[in-house]
C-alpha cells in the first residue's frame, strides 16, 4: 500500500518505470532511425543537384549543399522535440492526470 514517504517517481513503481523507460528507448530509436534514413535520402538529392550545380557555378553549388544540410539539421531537431513532447504527453496522460505523480514530477 501507499505510505506517507511515497511521493513523487515512487509510487509509480519500478515495474512502470522500466516500461516507460524501454518505451521512451523504442520512441527515440524509431526517431532516430527515421530522422537518418531521411537525411541520408536528402543528403544523397542534394549531391545529386551540388553535382549538377558544380558545371554552372562554385557559387550555387555551394548554395544547395547548405541549403540540403540545413534541411537534414533541421529535421533531426524536430524528430528530438516531437519524441520528448510525445513522451510528455504519454506521462501527463497516464500518470499526470489520474493523479499518480504531479506535473512538476514528469522527467
């Protein structure tokens, strides 16, 4: 049962825990992994274009592969903030607002 000292992170318990902490493991290696195979997909367009741009000018070239890694950049940032925000949302929902751990406890 409940005691006065558990507060917090512990009365989730470690069972819960360790499910969240391999779901959060799982999320962050689907983002990962998608986040890679995408920038490997535009870094290799970009190439493509860099190489095309090369014949015509040093200039536009250069261009197009900043533009092409600012992309890649970009998209990896935004798969971090959606996996954290997800896992925020999974915690507020299921733990937050039944009243498990309060909102300034969710890591």
């Amino acid at each position: 049962g409940e005691s006065a000292h558990d507060t917090g992170l512990s009365r989730v318990g470690n069972f819960t825990l360790g499910l969240i902490s391999s779901f959060t493991f799982l999320l962050g290696a689907f983002c990962s992994a998608l986040a890679g195979y995408v920038s490997m997909w535009v870094s290799a367009q970009t190439n493509i274009r860099v190489c095309s741009a090369a014949g015509r000018t040093y200039s536009e070239s250069f261009d197009i592969c900043f533009r092409g890694g600012a992309f890649s950049a970009i998209l990896a940032l935004t798969m971090c903030v959606t996996g954290v925000t997800f896992v925020y949302i999974f915690a507020y929902i299921f733990f937050a607002l039944p009243g498990t751990i309060e909102t300034a406890d969710i890591p």
